[in-house]
C-alpha cells in the first residue's frame, strides 16, 4: 500500500522533536532559586557540580532580597552533604568568594558566612576524601588571610577543631595537617591567640613520639611560631623543644630544622645565640646525613648575620625592638654612611653588646696635665705592644688573661711613677642594672691579632679622665660601661667538658671524611685548652723582667694624642713593624715578614661571631665540602657573603678576603655571577678605601667574565661607581664601550640595561666626560635593531641633551644637537630619520630644553620632515607636533614666528596623501580612543 503525504496531514499524527534550545527556555522562565533546586537535586553529577561553581552568580542576582540570599546560603548547607567528593571540593572552591560577598553585603546579610559557610568549611578539614581536605585548608587559609573571620569565630569554631584534630587518637594524615594549619596561621590570628590555643599543643606535637611526620612539621614551621609568640615564650617554652628536634633520630626533622634556624635565632637573645644556638648549629653541621649537613650549610650564612651588632650595621631584626639586643640584617636598607672606614653613630644600642676596647672609638680626650698625657701614653702602647707577643704563645692565651697581665704591668708602671692610683679597669656599680660583660666581649681579637694597627684603649683614658675629674657627666656619648675583669682567667672546665662530648658524639660515625675532619678540628681545639693554663704561667713569671718602666717611658713618650682628635676605628697609615715592636717576654728573634698557617689561622680570628661558626663559612670554599656537602656550596656561601660581611663590620674584612677572591675566581659562573651581582652593596659595607683596594680589581675581572657574570655588573654599575673616588671612577669611562660587545649578539637586554645606567650615569660624570665617553654610546644605541633597546636610547640623549644644554659653556649641547641633526635627522634610512623625531618628542615631553631654544636648534629641521617621502616619518611628525608640541605654554601664550611655522606644516600635513598623516595631524590627542590606538600603533612603526 503506497503512502502519500496526505496520509499524515492529520495534526494527531504529527511528531514533535524538542530542541535543546527549548531547554534553555525553560530555564530562562524559572527564577534563580527555582533553577537552583533544580539542579541540585539532579543525579547528574555534573549537574550538582555546575550548581557549587554558579553559587555565586546566583548570590549576585537575589542580591537585593535578604531572604533570597538566605535562601541560596541555606541550600548551600544542604549541598556540602553530598556525597560527591568532587561536588564537595568545588562547593569550597567557591566559599571565599562567597565569604567575600557576604562581607561586602554584610548589612543585608548579617553573620551570613559566620552561620552558614564557617561551620562547613571547619568540617571540611578532617573530611575523609584528601581532595575536600586540601581544598578547605586552603579555602581557610585565604579567608584567615583576608581577615573574613572574625576574632571570635577563630577561638570559639576553628581552634577548637584544629586541637581536636591533633589529639592522640586522631588520623595520622588528619593530624599532620592539622599541624600544619595551626603552624600556618599562627601568623595570621596574633601572638594572643597563638600563645593561649596553639602554643601549648604545638610544644606536645614537637614531642610525639609515635610519628615522625608530625615532628617533622613542627620543625619546618618551628621559625614562624618563635616569631610569632616572641623572645620570652621562645625561650622559655619552644627552645627545649627545638633542642629535641635537632637531636631527632629521624635525618629530615633534623633537616627541617637547620633550614629555620635564622627564623628561630631572631626570636632569641643575643647571649642564647651565642651559648647554646651556635654549638647547636655546629652540631648540625658535622651531622651524619648529608642532606642535614647541606641544609645546615646554606642557612649558616644567614645564621652569621644574627649577631650584627647595630653599633656597626645600624639594623635590627625587628623595627618594634629597636631597643632590645635583637638586631636584623637587612642589606637594601643599611643605614652604613661612607665616611673614611666610620660608621654612621646615629644608632641606640645596649652596652653588653658593644666590645670594651671599641666602644669608644669614636671619643674625644681632653688631657688635664702632663702626668695624664703621661699615662694616657703609656696605656697607648702598652695596647699596642701586646699584639706583638709571640705567636707560638697566643695560641695557648686566653683572651682574658691578657688583659690581666696588661692591667698588673700598668699598675705598676702607675705605682713606680707615685702619681696614680687608678686601677686599671673600674669596676662594677653594684646598684647598676646591666650585667657584667662577659670574657669574649672583654676580649677584642681584632685588635689582639691585628698587626700592626696602632690600637688605643679608649676605655682606659676616660677611667683616667674619670679619677682625675672626679665628675663625668651622664649624657656623654663618650661615657663606657664600667667592667669587671675576673681574676681567674683561665678557660672553664665547662668548655673542655663541651669539647669532649662533643667528640663522644661524633665518634660512632667517624667513617665519614667530614666527620673525621670535624673530629681533627676538634681535637686540637681541646689540646690547645689544656696548653692555656701552662702559657699564662710562663707569661706571669716573664712579666716583671720584660716591662721595663725606664724603656717604655721613654720610648711611649714620643707617642701623644691629640686633645681634640676624633680617634678612628682603623688608622689610615700603618706605621712599621719594626719601628713599634715592643715585646713582653725575651723569645723576640721570630720574623715578621713570614706567617705560617698558624699565623694566618690568627688573623681570621674576631669577636663578633662565635669563632667555630666563622671557621666553618670559610670552610665552604674548600673543594672537598663540594664533595662532601654539596656541589653548589660555594654558590650558597656567596649568596650570604654581603650579610656575613655587615655582621662582621668593616673593621673584620680581613677575615673574609682571602675567601671572597676564592669565590671571585670560582670555576662555576654562577658563584661568580652571584657576587657579581652583590659586589655593589659589598662595597656600602666596606667603605671607599678598602673597596680600591680590594673589591675594584675584582670588579675588573668581572667586567671581562662571561656576559652571564658582567650583567650582574652592569645592573649596578652606577651603584658602584658612585662609591668611588672620582679619579677612581673615570678610568671606567674608557671601559663602558666594551659592553656593546656581548657573546651573542641577540642579547638585546645586555644593550637596553646598558641604555638604563648610561641614564644613571650622566650625573656622576662631567659634560666633557659626557660628551666625549657616554655620547659615541648613546648615539650607538639609538641606532639599535630592537625597538625596546631604541626607547630607552631616547630618554638617554634627551637626557645628555639636557645635561649638556645646562653646563657651562654650553658648546656641549650644541654639537650633540648638531651631531643628532646631521646623523639622523638628515639620514639617508627612514629609520634614522624616524629615530630623529622620536628624540625630539621626548626632549619636549621631558622639558630638557628651553621651548624657545628647541624652536632655535632643533624645530627647524623637525618641520623640514614634512615633506619627507616615507609616510611613517610623517605619521609620527604630524602626531609630534599636534600631541606635544602645541601642547606647550610657549605655543600657546603668544603668537610667534615659530608657531606660524607649527601651524603652516600643520595644515600642509592635513593635506597629505596619507589618510594617517591627515587623522593625526587634524585630529586632538583626547579627543577619542580611537585616536589614541591609532598613535599607539604609528609610534611602535619600524
């Protein structure tokens, strides 16, 4: 039977397709909650998903109904119970921006996030799926961060889960993170909370015994939380701890915690970090594990610039402890002024942290009589005399005991002479609250070992100045902290003691190469205490035969002080050896010419840091730590070798030379380019002597290295200069060419940096230097194949026009313009001729001639491009003169020759063939967008 069309005419018989378009019409007719329950409760699990990412598009639309929002937030609450691990990971991924709405809406919809999203996100962190719990803890953190918590909801909703979560019985993933989010947001809610709700259950953490991932968190977070709760409660509560921890059996916790090492030394004490966290660290450094050793290496550095004393670095760790002995290291903003080798004094500090003998560096002396001028001189060179004592017998002197022989040799100098009867060093004011200094801050090794620098114990002359006056006024700068010096001299049992454990420790692992050497090292160190009981015997019996009053009088007498001199820290000019030696024992045939390693050992030795710590930096650069340690320890001792180097003070370079030239000449380019890039703030912390004498050569050798070393120099190549003597700095001007010449070709950065420090460089340099040295660059550079480097060219000679023009005569500028007319503005390229009006809109954006001599020197030619065949040279003219020209009062005040002339190449411009030159030569620079993305594209031409 056929079938016609006919057949199926009937309206019953009709079928009915619907189109997904009719779908989204049905959803365009239900209102934004009526679309919401609809999908949350599909079984669809993209469906659900696709309503947790539009939660809040759909808070924006009800935005203006206060229980419609309500509304949406309780349907929120519903949809965290999915069952759905994915559903429930993308409704947090939401929640802070919902939290944030709700905060900015908080009037319509008071405690909306308090109520409604707090209470699932707190659920969230001890959920069963790792997916959710990730995503709530960083959902937390952000709103912690934020501040979108309130003070309240922290103590009363989120502490209390976390310390549940961290109880004994909790999940060991749950309780690792939950660890973890305690540590991170300790920050975040203050020292109050911090002490009273995570504080004590972070110390039981620090403890547990049963899982080492716990303790391994506690200690990668262990500086935060001592930075956070402060010096008191570190100490007191968190240092036993962290002693633990550094012991751990686990080699990663021990890890964990040299890497916070700094973080935690800034939270303590200067005297903890000098007694306990340095041999801490030491035992940390000669640790078993290679990775602990590597880790505890690169945080020494950083561990070092700890003890900066603000007296010489003028920097504290933290700026609300100003007056307190905490003191931070902070290179970008260093308070050191370059003036001679002095630091700047404008810095409060506390007495025990200032050393004895330099504490008064800086002080003026005013002699009453002839006898004082006597004595004063005397204690001079009895100060000097004793850097010269026998070498093989320092070595077994402590520092103390030196200065006992020094005060019984003066006393009886003063009582031979019948007119003193001052001791050597006062002492103590009982009712005085400082403490007692101890015997390394007595003991200035930079002085003791430090041959032949004439040092003057200042301390001694004001006591003088003190007996005779009977007065001292209490506001001076001058006044020193009276002392006490221990009879006993002698190193502690205590120290020995130390050493030999330390020894015991090391023992079990001395297979170890590094283990063994450190072994070695400390082997010798307790040899040598038991030698000081017997070196100070000899010193004593040898006393009285080699102070001879008579010799020392007369020969201390030729040496006098200047009543209104400032005394330096360093003396410019070193007197000769053997013109100044005066012994204190007969064994004086030894030669000064020659130093033994013994010797040089000696001049390494400071006060400033504990001496260990010191021994084990300069270690670094020992090819065998490269082994042992790590193959980029040298990089990592060069990264922190500036903030060792503030630590230590100017007046210590000494101990860190020989190794910063290791460094300099490291095969490795990338320890070289690290102290190729630092060399600048080197140089503010030496001062301008010792950075002649030492730093520039290794600046030279840079400026030849690898282009990967001299970028590192060029980036503050003005930085640099600018601290050198000007006869000093122009011998650079002969060497500023060569870094046209770069490896490879397509380094255009090289150029352009080059470009921004030539800008830089205008002002530390005459304008004959200018013209004669930076101007063949600069013309160079705006000559170069990339664009970038050309813009920068621009502000350069507009720059050095200015300059020029300003100087006296200003012959100068006039041969740069005339060089800039007739090496581009009548240049055979488009390009050159392009580049020449490029130059002349920014000298007139910039103001770097007067408008009268611009329309001299300069417009004259810029009008003659009018007629110039390339129609980009027009372009740009047309948009010069309309957008920047004309803009200027000179044009627009009065009516002159020069503006007739602006105006006549105008309206010819108007009447260009180009339909660009018209637009931009008729049109005003805001009078449309499109007239401003159209002079964006004509300036970027070529």
């Amino acid at each position: 039977m056929a079938v016609g069309v006919d057949d199926y005419s009937s309206e019953s018989d009709v079928i009915i397709i619907p189109s997904a378009l009719d779908f989204v019409s049905q959803d365009e007719m239900l209102t934004p909650l009526g679309r919401l329950d609809k999908y949350a409760a599909s079984e669809n699990v993209f469906n659900r998903q696709m309503v947790a990412r539009s939660l809040l598009d759909t808070l924006k639309e009800v935005s203006d109904d206060e229980r419609d929002c309500i509304a949406v937030l309780e349907r929120v609450s519903r949809l965290a119970d999915d069952s759905e691990p994915t559903v429930r990971a993308e409704l947090m991924e939401q929640v802070p921006h919902i939290a944030l709405f709700c905060q900015e809406n908080r009037p319509s919809i008071p405690y909306a996030f308090s109520k409604y999203l707090l209470p699932i996100v707190v659920r969230y962190l001890a959920d069963q799926n790792n997916q959710v719990r990730k995503t709530s803890q960083a959902a937390l953190l952000t709103l912690l961060e934020q501040e979108l918590i309130d003070r309240f909801d922290v103590e009363t909703k989120v502490c209390p889960v976390l310390i549940d979560l961290t109880a004994p019985d909790s999940n060991d993933d749950v309780k690792t993170e939950a660890v973890a989010i305690m540590c991170k947001m300790a920050p975040m809610v203050g020292k109050d909370i911090t002490e009273r709700l995570i504080l004590p259950r972070f110390c039981e953490m620090c403890c547990d015994c049963r899982m080492f991932h716990v303790r391994k968190v506690c200690a990668a977070n262990f500086g935060d939380i001592c930075s956070v709760v402060g010096q008191q409660a570190t100490e007191e509560m968190l240092l036993p701890r962290f002693f633990q921890l550094c012991s751990d059996n686990v080699w990663g916790v021990r890890k964990a915690c040299a890497e916070c090492f700094m973080a935690v030394s800034c939270a303590t004490s200067q005297e903890i970090r000098r007694t306990k966290l340095s041999s801490l660290f030491i035992n940390l450094i000669s640790d078993p594990s290679r990775w602990v050793r590597q880790a505890a290496f690169q945080s020494l550095g950083p561990f070092i610039s700890t003890f900066a004393n603000p007296s010489s670095s003028g920097q504290y760790f933290k700026e609300e402890n100003k007056n307190s002995e905490d003191i931070v290291l902070e290179e970008k903003n260093s308070e050191i002024v370059r003036d001679g080798d002095k630091f700047s004094e404008n810095v409060q500090f506390r007495r025990e942290d200032v050393p004895l003998d330099v504490c008064l560096c800086k002080s003026n002396l005013r002699l009453e009589n002839n006898m004082e001028d006597h004595t004063q001189t005397c204690r001079k060179s009895l100060s000097e005399s004793h850097i010269h004592l026998d070498r093989s017998l320092h070595s077994t002197l402590s520092s103390v005991s030196l200065h006992s022989i020094l005060q019984e040799a003066v006393d009886e100098l003063e009582q031979s002479s019948g007119n003193l009867n001052t001791t050597l060093i006062p002492e103590m004011d009982v009712s005085s609250p400082e403490p007692s200094l101890t015997d390394q801050e007595l003991y200035n090794s930079f002085h003791f070992w430090r041959t032949p620098l004439p040092v003057i114990d200042l301390d001694l002359e004001l006591e003088l100045e003190q007996d005779t006056e009977k007065t001292l006024d209490p506001e001076s700068p001058e006044g020193a902290p009276e002392v006490t010096v221990p009879d006993s001299p002698n190193i502690t049992m205590a120290t020995r003691k130390e050493l030999e454990e330390m020894i015991e420790n090391l023992e079990p692992h001395i297979d170890d190469p590094d283990v063994k050497a450190q072994v070695e090292v400390l082997s010798a160190a307790l040899r040598a205490t038991n030698m000081d009981t017997e070196g100070e015997k000899l010193v004593s019996l040898d006393r009285e035969e080699d102070l001879q009053d008579e010799i020392l009088i007369k020969e201390l007498r030729k040496c006098k002080i200047n009543q209104d001199d400032a005394v330096p820290l360093i003396s410019d000019s070193v007197e000769s050896m053997d013109s100044t030696i005066n012994y204190l024992h007969n064994d004086s045939d030894l030669s000064t010419d020659s130093f033994s390693p013994e010797d040089e050992r000696k001049s390494k030795v400071q006060d400033v840091v504990p001496q260990a710590l010191l021994d084990q930096y300069l270690s670094m650069t020992d090819p065998s730590r490269a082994q042992t340690v790590d193959t980029e320890i040298a990089k990592h001792c060069a990264y922190s070798l500036p903030g060792v180097a503030l630590t230590l003070g100017r007046q210590n370079w000494h101990c860190l030379r020989e190794t910063y030239e290791t460094l300099a000449s490291d095969m490795q380019w990338k320890v070289r380019r690290t102290l190729a890039f630092s060399i600048h703030e080197l140089a503010v912390i030496l001062g301008d002597q010792l950075t002649a004498a030492d730093l520039v050569p290794i600046f030279n050798g840079f400026l030849k290295d690898l282009d990967e070393v001299r970028i590192g120099v060029l980036k503050h190549l003005h930085d640099f200069l600018k601290l050198l003597h000007i006869d000093k700095r122009r011998e650079y001007l002969y060497q500023l060419q060569e870094f046209l010449v770069t490896d490879n070709s397509r380094n255009w950065r090289f150029r352009a940096e080059l470009a921004e420090q030539l800008i830089l460089l205008l002002d530390l340099y005459s304008p004959r230097d200018v013209y004669d040295y930076l101007r063949p660059i600069a013309l160079n550079l705006c000559a170069d194949k990339v664009s970038s480097v050309r813009w920068i060219s621009y502000k350069l000679v507009s720059e050095m026009v200015k300059k020029l023009h300003m100087a006296t005569p200003s012959t100068f500028g006039v041969d740069l313009i005339n060089e800039l007319v007739e090496n581009f503005g009548r240049c055979p390229k488009w390009s050159g001729r392009q580049t020449f009006v490029f130059v002349c809109q920014t000298v007139i954006e910039d103001d770097c001639l007067p408008m009268d001599q611009f329309a001299v020197h300069l417009m004259p030619h810029l009008l003659n491009l009018a007629n110039d065949s390339v129609p980009n040279v027009r372009v740009l003219l047309a948009k010069t003169l309309r957008q920047t020209l004309l803009e200027k009062e000179y044009f627009l005040s009065s009516a002159n020759s020069h503006q007739e002339a602006v105006e006549q190449t105008l309206m010819a411009l108007q009447m260009d063939s180009d339909n660009d030159v018209k637009y931009f030569a008729s049109v005003h620079p805001s009078s449309n967008k499109t007239a401003e993305d159209a002079m964006s594209t004509a300036s970027s031409t070529y």
